[in-house]
C-alpha cells in the first residue's frame, strides 16, 4: 500500500512547532535568537624613528540584521604628523627646500637624507554588508569614502562566494572599484618642472607665488582610479587543515604621481644642479599570488602565508608570514608573528638625475630595492564570553643599498638609502551586547 | 554527582554525558571552562527532566498514569498538552502515518539483525489497540481506551533538543550545540562569524566516515533511521519503520533521512515523514524545500 505523499505541509507544522516551543512564530526562521550588537574599538599608535608618528583610533560595529546577514560600519582616524624625505639626495653641503605650501623653507644639513615637516588627519568610514543569497552562495559589498586635507578617496567592491563539495570548498569572485582625487597643498606642481618654477595656487587667492615662469599645470586637482578582479579557492584539507589561494588583478589610471616628492638633478660629479617634481607613468598593471595555510594543532594555531607580486613598473615583491597562536590556558592567547618583505626597484626610480631628463624619474625611497624583516607579539585576553582585549607590538626594520653602484661622483660618499625602523602598538577590546 | 566530562577541543569546549539512551554533546565556542560545566549541567538536567517525565518505562509519570486509568480520562499538565497537541496535527498533516498509538507494536516487532518476523495473525491482533482516532483528547483532558499506549519516542528526543537550547540560549549568549544522540540545535554563529562545520555520518560507518559536511549558523538537525535495526527473512528486508495503519514496515524506506530546518523538532518530523513515505521520500522533502540528505 502507498499513499500519495502529502504536498507541502512545512509551512503547518512549522507553525505547530512554534506552539509547541512557545516561540512567536513570525521569528519561526530565528529561533529565538537574538541578534547581537559586536562592538570593536582599538587604538594603534605608529612611530617611524625620526619620522612619522601616526595615532590611529577605530571604532567597527557589527550587527546581524537578518539570518546570516550583517552589516558592519567602521570608523578610522589618522592623526599624522613628523618628517618623510622629500626625495632629493642627500648632498655634501646643507639644501634649501621650499614646503609644498610654498610659504616657508627648510633647511637640511650636509649628508643628511632630505626631510620636510608635515601634519596631516584623515577619516575614514566604511560599510560592509554581508547577504546570503541561498544556502551555498554569499555576497559581499563594501562602500568606502575617507577624507584627508589634501586627498579623498571613495571605492566600492563586491564579491561573491559560492561553497561546493559538501562545503569543504569555497570559490571566491570579487571585483573593486576605487577613484581618488589629489589636490596637493601649495597647488599641483607641473610633472618634471624646476621646483618653485610653476605651482598653481589652490584655495587661497592670496598664495604666495615663490616664482613665476614656467610651464602652467592645468588645475589644482587631479584624480585616479583603480579597478580590481579577484579569483580565489578555499579549501578544507582535512579536520586542522585550511588553505586558500587567491590571484587578483588590477589597474590603476590616472594622476599616479606623488606631488610632494622631488628628484635631485646632478651632474657627472654627483653635484646638485637642480630640483625636478617628479613623474610616474599614468598607469600600473598590478597582479598579485596569495597562499596561505592554516593548521590547528590541538590546542594552538599556526598562519603561513605568501604572497607574490609584480606590476608593470617592474616592482617585484615577496612576503612571506609565519604566525603562531599559542593557548595559555582557556583565558589568554600569545601570538608571535614574523614577516620578511623584498621587493625590487621600480624601473624609472633613480636616486639622481644625470643627465637627460627621462620620461618618468621618481626617487621616492619606497619605489626602490628594499627589505624589511618585521617580528610582532599578540597577547589577548578572553574576559567572559562577551568581551575580550588585546596589546600587541610590532618591531619592522627596513633596508636597503646605500651606495648603488650606479651612483656618480660625490653621491658615492652619501648614504643614498637610510634604514627605516618603526614601532607599532595596538590596544584593542571587543565586546558583545 | 552527574557523569558529565569536560574537554577542551581545538577552538571550543566539549561537554559528554548520557540521557535518553544515548551519547550526548554539548559544544561551546568559548574557552572558560566553568561557563562550560554551568552549561552543560543545565543542559543534562533538561535532557533528563524530558526523559524521565515522558518514557514509557517508569512508573511515576503522566505516561504511566495514561496507560493505567483504564479508559478514564487523565488530566494532563501544559506542557504535555502541547506535545498532545502537536501529535495530533503531526497525525494529520500525515494521513494518518504519525501516530502515537503505535508503539505497542513493538510487542511483536523486535529488530535485531535475526530472521524473526512475526506471524501476520499477531500483527493484526494489535491493530484494534492502534490509532489515534480511537482516543479522545479535549484538552486538557486524555481518554486512553484500556490497552492503548502513548509513545512520545517520535518526538522526545527533538524537543528535549529544542528545549534545551531554550534554556542554554536565556544561560549566555556563547555560540554553541548541543547534541542529544544525533539530533541537535546551533544556537548562532561562532565568534569568529563562522558558523559550526556538522559532519553527516554515513549510516554505514557511524562515527568513522562523514557523508556530507553541513555548515549550520544557527537551526536544528535530525537524522531518522538506523541500518543496524531490521530483520531479513527470505531475501527481504524488513526496516523497522513501521505503517501504523498495517503493522507492517514501510516499504521502500530509505536507510537514513537527515533534514535541516529552523528548529530540532521540524527537522525530526520531516525526517520521519520522508521515512513513512518510502519510495517517495526524495520526492515529499523536494515538495517540502528544505535542506536534506538521503541514504537508500
């Protein structure tokens, strides 16, 4: 004997359950559930010795405003402030710089690697929102804007993730889309000009030309955009063992050029002649190779990583990171972490100019060789089930050749790249209410 | 003392103890222990109050007193009310193949692994004692005709799922899931924002081989069937899910049904449905559109 099976009688005995359970049956899908506020704060102070300082506070709440979807808003402040080269070389006797607002001038001193004073503040704010689409497939979309004195910056992505083999993978497809805007104190400097040769005063009628002549820049702003494709796989190995692989894709267009950074023009002697603004090519082709590992032991965890990276400025980059969460009981966790960084030089970075002026010549030192080895220790602490907090201290000691073989005449006594060492120092908490 | 044990897991704290007849589980996303043992003390308590109020073998429960008032109604208390209640929707959301009634078929039924299938003569003789329409329920008030028998087995175990995670749930807002023999309930997704990774076993190889990996943030899940009880006689194997309304198994009953829906009890009765629907169990399960797996 067999019956004909009943049709949908779901939607009956989902109301039937709720009575017997006492739940409000139009909360049926929740389950009693209460939706979580996740409240994250932090404070990160970073210091390059003798140059930058930057205090950073943030504020990131995270709330489930429906079954699996959540919407999170974050809150970053910059406050910056210190010294970062200005691009010239270093010379055998003291330079006079004009400041990008043109209204002072700075001195450095002999053989000492040109540095200009700056304070700057940035907001920033961001919003994600993370939407099921079926029992498989998740989307993401996040929207940015910040906002410092002189630049602003706004950018949207979306990704989607699709779980296949009973879940054990994920397939990840994302695409971003960011467009900036520049407009730099003092005005925008004409690419490969004289410095003091052309500014074009912004915002303030009465700036104070330094000189007059030269070519014009055409306006006192400028923009760039960037696109981004992502692809990637995430894959459950076995019980402890997690790995992902990620390739992405992107270009930038655009006003690529930092207007605050200068080129020394030297002669055969490596004596300065002369200050040019500098140029960079109006577009990047960035590609980047991530893999990464996670294993948990019984009680700890350990993150290996590497990333690959290479753009069409010949930039070249390597980073490979090793964390180590160690369990101290069932309350507190330390994590030490280490990080080796190389990358080789941009193909229009130079030191110095000699000779004729190229198409495109930067000498900003984070376009040229350079390493950094970083080592970092965690320690959080678990304060009930709700709120938990964090320190955590990094160290990062950046180098690179101080005396390229390519240098000429005097700059072969500068120290052409200095070290960089920096500190940084995050205080976290988190809680749930 | 309560034969709790606690352990501490890669990223969570494990919680074993017995009710029910059978190896349960509580997992909690947290790393203080004494959360844990609060936890999992609530959790055995409820699970044993539910056993002991509803099993069909003590003799100092609402069970007892309905098998033994000799057809006279039994006044029976709310919370066994709304079982009552949802029995006799259950009864007819199915046609009649959910029945409570029909436990006393287990007087002749005895799956394990022989060759024993009873004589049709003793099959039929139970029928009159089968049925939910004999019995008369006007709440709050149970008239049981004498012989009949009540089996809250089909759903005990789902609610007590339920029920427990009520009260883990108002106890702390810690993600967690709790696991009474194979049927169990994710309170919410883990601190971390991911959900909990439930492994299906295959019900060919309990407890050694997964047949699906399920991620669940929050709902119940429930799996009927059991491979190891049947009786083979002549080449034909008798399943031990039985059609109340011939005392006979359902033919063409899959071996193992696991449903996922919003709450333990749901899942467990669309489980049970899929399995008196035999043949047609893929087909009910499609109609009903929830997550499922089936093992023929």
């Amino acid at each position: 004997m067999q019956l004909t099976p009943p049709r949908r009688i779901r939607d009956s005995l989902t109301v039937a359950t709720c009575s017997l359970l006492s739940i409000d049956a139009a909360h049926a899908g929740y389950f009693d559930y209460e939706s979580l506020w996740n409240i994250d704060t932090a404070v990160l102070l970073y210091s390059e010795q003798n140059r930058v300082d930057v205090v950073e506070p943030v504020l990131q709440i995270k709330k489930e405003i429906g079954e699996g979807e959540f919407l999170t808003v974050k809150f970053v402040y910059d406050a910056m402030s210190g010294a970062t080269p200005n691009g010239a070389a270093p010379s055998s006797t003291s330079q006079v710089f004009t400041s990008p607002s043109g209204e002072s001038r700075y001195t450095t001193a002999a053989h000492a690697l040109p540095l200009v004073a700056f304070t700057d503040a940035r907001a920033a704010v961001s919003v994600d929102w993370e939407l099921p689409l079926s029992r498989t497939l998740r989307s993401q979309y996040n929207a940015n804007f910040s906002r410092e004195t002189d630049y602003s910056s706004m950018g949207a992505s979306a990704s989607l993730l699709w779980d296949v083999n009973s879940k054990l993978t994920t397939l990840t497809a994302g695409v971003a889309a960011n467009l900036d805007q520049v407009k730099p104190t003092g005005g925008l400097p004409t690419e490969l000009s004289s410095v003091g040769m052309n500014v074009v005063p912004v915002n303030n009628v009465n700036a104070r030309k330094i000189e007059d002549g030269g070519g014009s820049s055409g306006g006192g702003s400028k923009t760039k955009n960037a696109y981004d494709l992502l692809v990637g796989v995430t894959q459950v190995l076995t019980r402890r063992t997690l790995m992902q692989l990620n390739y992405s894709y992107g270009k930038s267009s655009g006003y690529l050029t930092d207007p605050y950074k200068i080129v020394s023009v030297v002669n055969t002697s490596g004596v300065t002649q002369d200050y040019l603004h500098e140029k960079r090519p109006g577009t990047r082709t960035r590609n980047t190779l991530y893999w990464k590992t996670v294993y948990h032991l019984p009680e700890d965890v350990v993150h290996v990583s590497y990333r690959y990276y290479w753009d069409d400025w010949d930039i070249k980059s390597s980073t490979v990171d090793l964390t180590y969460r160690l369990q101290l009981g069932t309350h507190f966790y330390l994590e030490p972490h280490y990080r080796y960084y190389t990358q080789t030089a941009a193909n229009f970075f130079t030191h110095a100019i000699v000779g004729n002026v190229p198409a495109f010549a930067s000498a900003d030192l984070r376009l040229a060789a350079l390493q950094s080895n970083t080592l970092g220790l965690r320690f959080a602490h678990q304060l009930d089930t709700d709120s938990s907090w964090g320190l955590g201290v990094d160290y990062m000691h950046q180098t690179g050749d101080a005396h390229p073989a390519n240098a000429v005449g005097a700059l072969k006594n500068e120290a052409l790249f200095s070290d960089l060492k920096t500190m940084s120092v995050t205080a976290d908490f988190s809680m749930k209410f | 003392m309560t034969a709790i044990t606690l352990e501490h897991r890669d990223d969570y704290w494990l919680a074993r103890f017995l009710a029910m007849g059978s190896p349960c589980e509580l997992l909690v996303d947290t790393g203080d222990h004494v959360l844990v043992a609060k936890l999992a003390e609530i959790a055995f308590s409820e699970a044993k109050r539910i056993e002991q109020k509803f099993s069909r073998y003590r003799d100092d429960n609402i069970v007892h007193l309905m098998h033994h008032n000799h057809g006279a109604p039994v006044e029976v208390d709310d919370e066994t009310a709304k079982l009552l209640d949802y029995a006799d929707l259950c009864y007819r959301l199915s046609e009649g193949l959910f029945d409570i009634t029909s436990g006393v078929l287990r007087k002749v039924w005895k799956f394990d692994g022989s060759d024993r299938v009873p004589a049709a003569q003793d099959i039929a003789a139970l029928l009159p004692s089968i049925g939910w329409s004999k019995v008369t329920w006007r709440k709050p008030h149970l008239t049981l005709p004498a012989g009949m028998e009540i089996d809250f087995g089909g759903i005990g175990k789902e609610y007590a799922v339920d029920k427990t995670a009520q009260l883990l749930r108002a106890a702390s807002n810690t993600s967690m899931v709790i696991n009474l023999g194979g049927d169990l309930f994710v309170t919410g997704r883990r601190a971390n924002g991911n959900p909990w990774r439930i492994g299906i076993d295959d019900p060919d190889a309990t407890g050694q081989q997964a047949l699906a990996q399920l991620t669940l943030a929050r709902g119940g899940v429930a799996t009927s069937g059991d491979t190891r009880r049947f009786l083979l006689k002549d080449n034909i194997r008798y399943g031990h899910i039985l059609n109340p309304k011939t005392g006979w198994p359902v033919h063409a009953a899959p071996r193992s049904v696991t449903v996922a829906a919003a709450t333990c009890v749901e899942a467990g009765m669309l489980t049970t449905f899929a399995m008196l629907q035999g043949e047609n169990a893929e087909k009910f399960l499609n109609d009903q559109e929830v997550q499922h797996w089936i093992v023929r």
